[in-house]
C-alpha cells in the first residue's frame, strides 16, 4: 500500500476518512474549488507520479456536480503521471436509467460508464449497482461489490428468531434470497407490484407467508419511499409480527425519511454509501445507519494488491 494515494473528493469525506483510518493510511491532499459560475477546479495538493490513485465519490445528490468533480479529478491525476486509476463509487448515480424503457429514453448508466473511461479511469469499484448488468457498461474492470453479507450480518447478531426475508418487487429476489441464506436458509417472500409512473409504486399481491413472523425487507435503494410503504402495509394485513427494512442506499427524495420515521418500521437498516447528517439521523429513531468503511477499505487492499475481492466477504460470515 505504499505506493498508493486515496482521496476523497466533496461527497464521501467522512466516508473516505474512515477508509483511511482502516488502512492506516493518510488521506491524499486535494482542493477542490467550485467557482461563481459553476465551474470546477480540482487540485492534488501532492505528487501522485507512478503511483496507483484511488478517487472516493458517490454521485449523490447533487449528482452532476459530483460526476463533474470525478471527472476533473481523473483529468488532474492523470496528467499528474498517476500509473493507475480506480474510481470507488459507493453509489453510482443514473444506475436506474439502464435501459430503454419506452421509445426515445436514454440510457445514462452507459453514457456515465463512457464518460468515466475516456476521462481516465483504470477501473471502478461499486457498491450494489442498480441493475448488475451495468459492469457491462464498463470497458475496463469493475468490481461491484455487496452490502448484503455485511447486512446478513448485522441482523444475525439481532437473534430475531423466525424471519421471512421480502423482496419489495420481483427484481429484487436474487438479493433476497442471498440475504435468506446468509440468515440460515430463512424463507422467502415477494410483493407483486405494479409501477405506473416514476417513482409511485402500487403493491398489488404477497407470495409467501409471513403470519406471525418477523420480516425483513431487503433493496438496493429507496427513494421517495412511496413503494416501501405500500410493501409495509401489505405484510402488516398479512399478519407480519415486526417489521424491518434494510437498503444498502438510502436516496431519501421528497420527505421520504419523515415517511420512514412514521411508517411503524421497527429498524431501518442503510449504509453510508451516501452520507446522512447528523439531523436526519436524529430525527429519525429508527434509522440505522451502518459504514461500508471496512468492506471498501478491504476491497482497495484487494485492488492495490491484486487480490481476490471475493474474500472480502468471508470477513463478515462469522
């Protein structure tokens, strides 16, 4: 790790601080100055020549400008003489908009891929993409890393007795049934849904039983919380016992953590891909924020050492 340089850029500070704390590592210099006009100007404040740089930036939120300031940074590092690149996006923005979804749409996730490689990037280090098949997107290696062994867990230590793990919608059984084998083969179930418009989900039916259990409800993000609550409300009609829900992003738009507070969740399980202030946590009883610190710290040892990533995640199978 000697020959290696991490910086974080102006979203994922705290994020990158406790990665470096992990590696016992210095955090990189670097200034990042944004202008009247809405330009940026991005800095290393130390040579990073012939050595393999590491860029840490979730594109939350607000996400152009964020996508802009990695793409400066990769410029800046790049003709700095870096030998090497990686991008450690925590949460990848326009992950959603992964294909075409009716005539004339766009398909940013590519776009967002392609803007990242010409700008320099060796490599990109995710966490939970949207869809998996984005790495597709990449022409370079991207390792898309999960958070639900960290989060299995994490509910495992809470002995919560018999379980049901939820999917809230049919693309989301993969991730439920592996968060159900990391909780000891626990049962399944999945809300059918219908989706008319962008964000406004309407849960429709429940496959599976959940009468008397203790449910978990399992995604990779949520937004206006609309679709969660609907997903709530049906395993309560069903019987459900308590009620947890766990996403490795919380997004969090249009009041949605005042949705979460009142929704009668017994925990809210999210990861700090992206970062949440110290008002909305209080504000929120129920909220449960957990660090992605030491799986990203241990996959950056994995890259810069060129290790499996894989065995990452036999870190928290204990």
């Amino acid at each position: 790790m000697e020959n290696v340089s991490i910086f974080s850029l102006t979203s994922s500070k705290e994020l990158t601080a406790e990665i470096c704390k992990y590696l016992g590592k210095e955090e990189g210099k670097i200034d990042v100055k944004h202008f009247a006009d809405g330009e940026i100007l991005i800095e290393p404040g130390e040579s990073v020549r012939g050595k393999h740089v590491f860029i840490v930036q979730s594109t939350c939120k607000p996400v152009n400008e964020n996508l802009m300031e990695i793409l400066i940074a990769l410029d800046a590092v790049k003709r700095a003489s870096c030998s090497e690149v990686t991008c450690v996006i925590p949460y990848f923005g326009y992950a959603r908009q992964d294909r075409k979804a009716k005539a004339r749409q766009p398909i940013t996730a590519r776009l967002v891929a392609d803007l990242l490689t010409a700008a320099g990037a060796d490599r990109v280090v995710c966490v939970d993409l949207h869809a998996t098949q984005i790495q597709g997107f990449f022409k370079i290696p991207t390792d898309n890393l999960t958070a639900v062994e960290m989060l299995g867990q994490y509910f495992r230590k809470k002995n919560l007795g018999e379980v049901v793990v939820v999917s809230p919608d049919h693309g989301g059984a993969t991730r439920a049934r592996q968060l159900a084998d990391n909780l000891n083969d626990a049962p399944i179930a999945i809300v059918d849904k219908r989706r008319q418009v962008a964000n406004v989900a309407e849960a429709m039916n429940l496959v599976g039983d959940v009468k008397d259990k203790n449910c978990i409800i399992i995604d990779d993000l949520v937004d206006t919380g609309g679709s969660l609550l609907g997903c709530i409300q049906m395993l309560k009609d069903h019987g459900a016992k308590d009620v947890y829900c766990a996403c490795t992003h919380g997004v969090f738009s249009n009041k949605a953590l005042e949705k979460v507070a009142n929704s009668g969740v017994k925990e809210f399980v999210v990861t700090n891909t992206i970062p949440r202030s110290q008002e909305e946590i209080e504000t929120t009883p129920n909220l449960k924020v957990l660090s992605v610190g030491f799986l990203l710290a241990k996959a950056i040892e994995a890259v810069a050492s060129n290790k499996p990533i894989s065995d990452v995640y036999n870190l928290f199978r204990e």
